[in-house]
C-alpha cells in the first residue's frame, strides 16, 4: 500500500504537535499541515507559553497529570539542548500567590514541576495583599519561536505545509486517509462543536528586562511571565466573547492589576497588545471519529478544546492524537500497519 496520507488541520501549538508526534509514530506517513493562519498570526502567538497546568473538570486527574507529564519532559530536555534559544525554551522560577489559603495547597502538578515549596514569610513580604504563596521553577515557551522551530523540525521530516482554510472535512476526503482536526475555536464551525466556547484572553507584551521571576495572582487572572525578549502581563477570561479588538479599558485594568504585584513594572516601556480566543470545553476532545455519507467513510482524529492549557498538555495530548492516527491507519485496506502497532 503506498504510504497513507494525513492532514492535520491546524498551524497552533496543538497542530504542529500533533504533526510532530505523528511523523514520530508513524514514519511512513505522508502528513500536511493545513490551515488559514501560521505563526505569527495564531492564537498560540498571543499565549503566555508558561507551563502552569489549566484543569479540565471533564477529564480524569491521572489524565491530566500524565499530559503534562509528558509535556513538561519533552520541553525540559529541550531546554538542556543547544537548541533552547531557537525553540524558545527556557526555565523561570516565581511564585504563585494567594489573598486565601486554597482548599489544595497542593496541585496534582506539584511534584511534575523543579522545587515545589510553600512560600517563606520573609518572601510574602514582597506581597503585602496575599496570605499564602507557594515557589517553584516551570518552563516557558515563547512564541513565535517555538513554533517557528516546529515548523522547521517538521519540513526537515518532510511534512509539507499549505495555507489553506478548511471550511468542511469532507472536503479532504478524497486527498487524504485520515484528517486531524487541531482547528482550535475553529472547530466551533468546522464541526459544528456547541461544547466548545471562546474565552477571551487580551495581554500585554512590555519591555522589562529586568524582571525575572513569575508572578501569579492564585486565581489565574493576573500574571507576570517573563520571556527571553518581553515579559507577557495578563489578563482577562471572558466567556462567550468572540472580540479580537484590544480594550483600551483592559488594558489600564490589566497593566494596574500587574503593577501592584511588581510595581517596578511603572517602568516598562513598549508595551503591545494581544487578543486571543482560547478555546474552552469541559475537557479536550481527543477521540477518533468515523463520519460517513454515501456509503463513503472518513477517518478523523480530534484534538482540540484545550482552552487555556495548550501549551502545557501540547506533546501528552499529541502523542495520543498519534496513536490514534495509528489505530485508523491499521484499519486502512492493505495496511501492514497492524504488526508496527
């Protein structure tokens, strides 16, 4: 059988992951990646990049720990590469801090990520509003660049990629064997998924070299991550909005929200603003699905819904994206797939 051929839709973190993984499991694959939109104009260009698990409350525990898990090595032996500064990749340590003690002080993550501790009471000093506070060191992704080296690792691998907008899978059919859907918000329409809603995320991007540690507010909403060239300040979690125009408003809000957890930030200078639309269900959708019309059948893979999450289950939810490519390659005519699986 001459080698099968798949198309992931899709150029986000999600996407060029999952296309990654599949070139990994299946070498003799054929894959193209297909989407409207490549770095930098994709939602994951707008996201902070920072591994601090989202959780997913369709989704067991062990689930989520082990994407992660996975994730967090895969990006962590990266990061003790030469290729740490191309991809983007690097370790920041910080602090996550809280006005209450939260009902888990700790996080089924804690012991995935370097030096998980509480905070000392000499360190809460230098948050006078926060009661509780816990430190650790975790990676961050910046983008564009991790992307941009997605990308390059795939086309070294032979992954061919076209800007193309996918409006209906079906359209695919007859070009390809199985069809990924890593569309993001996309997928609202693309598949008609009434479980999946944006969540509006508007960030700032600052010059501020001299900020190096993490903050985050325990609630998530604010945060300080800083990157190798721009430290990202955020942000907002607005359901249901579908808005790409930056807030004026927002902005002020978010830039006061920061400064009071690192006033030195009054100083920041070149600030830029980014809106993404994080795409949110109650848990990934990560299953093989057989559609059908006409008696002719098409092989689909879902991996989308992560929300604000992405970058921190990206290669667990990849890898198993990939295996379920595998599974519907086995089931192709002719395939001698099955023995490899």
């Amino acid at each position: 059988m001459a080698a099968p051929k798949v198309a992931v839709v899709g150029a986000g973190v999600i996407g060029l992951s999952t296309a990654l993984c599949i070139t990994e499991a299946c070498p003799s694959c054929s894959v193209t990646v297909l989407s409207d939109q490549f770095s930098p104009n994709t939602t994951s260009d707008v996201a902070a990049g920072m591994l601090i698990p989202h959780t997913y409350p369709g989704t067991p525990i062990h689930v989520q720990k082990q994407w992660f898990k996975e994730t967090f090595t895969f990006l962590f032996a990266i990061s003790n590469s030469p290729e740490a500064s191309e991809a983007g990749i690097h370790l920041v340590s910080g602090w996550q801090v809280f006005k209450n003690t939260p009902k888990e002080e700790l996080p089924f993550w804690s012991d995935v990520v370097l030096g998980f501790r509480p905070m000392s009471e000499a360190e809460l000093q230098k948050f006078p509003q926060h009661r509780f506070g816990q430190a650790f060191t975790t990676l961050k992704c910046d983008c564009p660049p991790y992307l941009l080296w997605l990308e390059k690792r795939l086309k070294a691998t032979g992954v061919q990629m076209h800007t193309r907008k996918v409006t209906d899978l079906w359209d695919l059919h007859s070009e390809y064997n199985v069809v990924v859907n890593c569309a993001g918000i996309g997928a609202h329409q693309l598949v008609g998924d009434e479980k999946l809603f944006p969540v509006r995320g508007q960030v700032l991007k600052v010059h501020a070299p001299w900020v190096k540690n993490f903050i985050r507010d325990g609630d998530g909403l604010t945060y300080v991550y800083p990157g190798i060239h721009r430290v990202t300040l955020g942000g907002t979690r607005e359901k249901g909005s579908w808005s790409l125009s930056p807030d004026p408003g927002t902005t002020k809000d978010i830039f006061d929200r920061c400064c009071s957890l690192e006033p030195s930030l009054r100083g920041a200078q070149d600030i830029e603003v980014k809106v993404g639309l994080r795409p949110s269900r109650r848990c990934v959708r990560l299953q093989r699905e057989v559609l059908s019309r006409g008696g002719v059948k098409l092989l689909v893979v879902h991996n989308y819904g992560h929300g604000a999450g992405g970058f921190s289950v990206q290669r667990g939810t990849a890898k198993e994206a990939a295996r379920l490519v595998g599974e519907c390659i086995a089931t192709l005519p002719g395939s001698s797939s099955r023995a490899k699986l």
